[in-house]
C-alpha cells in the first residue's frame, strides 16, 4: 500500500475553525499487531510453564510484526495524534486475529489503556 504525505505551507495552527486531516490507523495498526503478537507468543511460549531456547522458533511472526511497525513508525505517530474512540474500538478488534486465550479482555483493556492515555496526553498538549 502506497502511503500519501501531506505538506501544508501555510500553519494552520491559529486558524479560526480548525482542519483535521484524519490520517486512519493503518500505519498504528502494525504497532497494535506488534503488541497482539508479542503477548500471543509469549504466551505460547509459557504454555508448558516454562521459557526455553526452543521457543526462539515461536518468534517468526513477532519479528515480521517488528519490522511492519518500525518501518513507518513516524506516520503511525502522527495517526495516534488525532486517534478517536472509534479508531481504538477498530484497534482493539485486532485481538480477533491472535489466539490470546481466557485473557484476551485483559490485554484489550491494557492496550485501550495506552491508546486512551496517549489519546488524552494530546489533547492535553496541542
């Protein structure tokens, strides 16, 4: 997917009625998959109570993960700048994709956790 970049030569920072470019979440989306990933498997690595050198072969999907997010990682910054709470609602849907067990609530609410906090801070700081 081909992503578009904005420049804006005039700063719209006083204007009257403010403009929101909504960016989506597709780039802050590889970030969300990257934390479903990490807890799927760690938790398939501590599925017989213990974490061994065996379990580095659970780590394939994690890495893929890992580098989807880091490669875009300043446009998913800017994606979770002007986040909504239906986008952290479409974000927390993700956990569908990962076999997180009885938990998957937990790990939901932590990640709605960060989102809304993140969410919150800028709206703070704007």
């Amino acid at each position: 997917m081909k992503t578009l970049a904005i420049t804006l030569d005039k700063d719209l920072s006083n204007s009257p009625k403010p403009i929101n470019l909504n960016l989506g979440v597709e780039e802050l989306s590889d970030f969300v998959d990257l934390y479903f990933s990490a807890v799927e498997t760690y938790l398939k690595a501590k599925a017989d109570d213990k974490i061994e050198i065996s379990d580095l072969a659970l780590l394939g999907s994690f890495t893929l993960n890992l580098f989807a997010a880091l490669t875009d990682s300043d446009i998913a910054l800017a994606e979770a700048k002007d986040l909504t709470d239906e986008e952290i609602t479409v974000l927390l849907a993700f956990a569908d994709n990962y076999q997180l067990g009885s938990d998957v609530m937990k790990y939901q609410q932590l990640l709605k956790v960060v989102l809304t906090g993140f969410q919150t801070f800028t709206v703070f700081t704007a």
